[in-house]
C-alpha cells in the first residue's frame, strides 16, 4: 500500500508540472500586435486596438508554453504606451510654449520668407533677352536683328510702346532663334514682354496676349463717281482729223 500510495502522488505531481501546447489567444494577440507596430511604430502603442491584443494575451493560460512570452509583450505594451505618453505630453508642452510666445512677440514671422533672404545669394543673373533687357543692348550685339514696327497700347494696364519683330533674315534667325514667330512690346527701349507674334496692322494688344483671329479687312473706298461729259467740248483723237478742220476734197 505504501508503494502504491507514492506511486499515485508521483503522477499527480508530474501531471501537474506538465506543460500545455501553444496558446491561440497568444498567437491571435501576437498576429494583430505585428500588424499594428509594422504599420505604426511606435505610435501603435495608442492604437485603440492594441486593448484587444492586451486581452487576448491575459487570456492565455499559465501552464502554456506561451505564457513567458505573453507576459513578455504585456511588458512591452506597457513600457511603449508609457514612452509614447511622454512624448505626446511634451510636444504638447513645446506647442502651448510657441503659441503663447507668437501670440507676445508681436509681428507675426513668415519663416518662408526668412530661409529665402538666408539662403546664399549666387548673383544677380538675368536673362538678357527677358524683360527687362536693353534692345539696343540685343541689336549692338546682333548688328540689328530687332526692327521696330507700329506702336501698341495694352488693354486694362494701358500701357504703351512700340511692338518690335526679328529681321527676316537668315543671320538674324540664326542668332536669335527665340524670337523667331515672336512679338516684342518694348517700352523705353526695355522689353516689356515676348509674345507670340501677331499681325502687324494690331496696335492694341490685350493683358493675355492678342485676340485670336486675323484684324477685319479695311473697307474699300467708294469709287469715284462718272465723269460728267461737257456737250460744248470737243474731243481729238490722234490720227483723226481735228474738230473745225476743213478737209480738202481734191
């Protein structure tokens, strides 16, 4: 009897010491727990869903051989909503601590425009055949390309000058191959702007460019009314014989 007696208690023993088979809950909370991290880093940790990873890894019962590492990523859950408390806590510190400094300094700072008077000046460069450029300048170096044609005055800003046009000639279009089909209006010998060309009978040209179609025909001249014929004058034909001649019969 004394033999059987440890016998049974040895088994209850080894039953009870005895480990279980993986955890589904763990392995369902490890599932959604990479997805949410894979997605978010750090900021998964203030996922709402990250609760149900939470509950699924309490449900996992003691004796599996997943238990150690369900205790393991509730560590980690914990110490990751800790962290990312923190720093939510402290961006929303630095952000009140801007705002009540902006609202004190007076004249509010445009930091697009401060990085653009920082940022390193590499020359004043202009195109020298944009607005802005000396005709005359252009014409001296290209032996004058540019030939002035009639004047213009440009709708809605008025304002006036001379529209100038690329010789056709086979130099000038070598030279200046940007000009070629294009409309200078040029003021004060400056180019205002450059257009596609238009006809030359348009003196008035329009903030967006010229209206589209050619000008209308000018109207013809009435012809001249008949001229009367004088009843008392006479008319001489060469080779006839003259009005009140006498004709010699022999």
């Amino acid at each position: 009897m004394p033999r059987r007696a440890a016998s049974c208690l040895l088994c209850l023993s080894l039953a009870a010491g005895c480990r279980k088979g993986p955890d589904a809950n763990y392995e369902k909370a490890a599932q959604l727990y990479q997805q949410l991290y894979a997605t978010d880093l750090d900021d998964a940790y203030g996922d709402p869903r990250m609760d149900e990873v939470v509950a699924l890894l309490r449900k996992v019962d003691g004796r599996s051989i997943d238990a150690e590492r369900a205790k393991t990523m509730l560590g980690t859950i914990e110490r990751g909503r800790a962290a990312l408390a923190k720093q939510r806590a402290e961006r929303e510190k630095m952000a009140a601590a801007a705002a009540a400094s902006a609202a004190t300094s007076g004249p509010q700072i445009d930091p697009v425009k401060i990085l653009a008077e920082s940022a390193p000046k590499a020359g004043s460069i202009r195109d020298p055949y944009g607005p802005g450029a000396s005709v005359a300048e252009i014409n001296t170096a290209t032996g004058g390309c540019l030939v002035p044609n009639e004047p213009f005055q440009e709708q809605g800003s008025g304002m006036q000058g001379t529209v100038y046009r690329l010789a056709r000639s086979p130099g000038c279009i070598e030279r200046l191959p940007g000009f070629d089909g294009q409309a200078l209006l040029v003021m004060n010998d400056k180019v205002y702007r450059r257009m596609a060309d238009f006809p030359p009978a348009q003196a008035t040209v329009s903030d967006a460019g010229p209206p589209p179609g050619p000008p209308a025909p000018a109207p013809r001249a009435p012809p001249p009314p008949p001229a009367e014929v004088d009843a008392g004058v006479a008319y001489y034909y060469p080779g006839q014989p003259r009005p009140g001649a006498v004709l010699d019969g022999g």
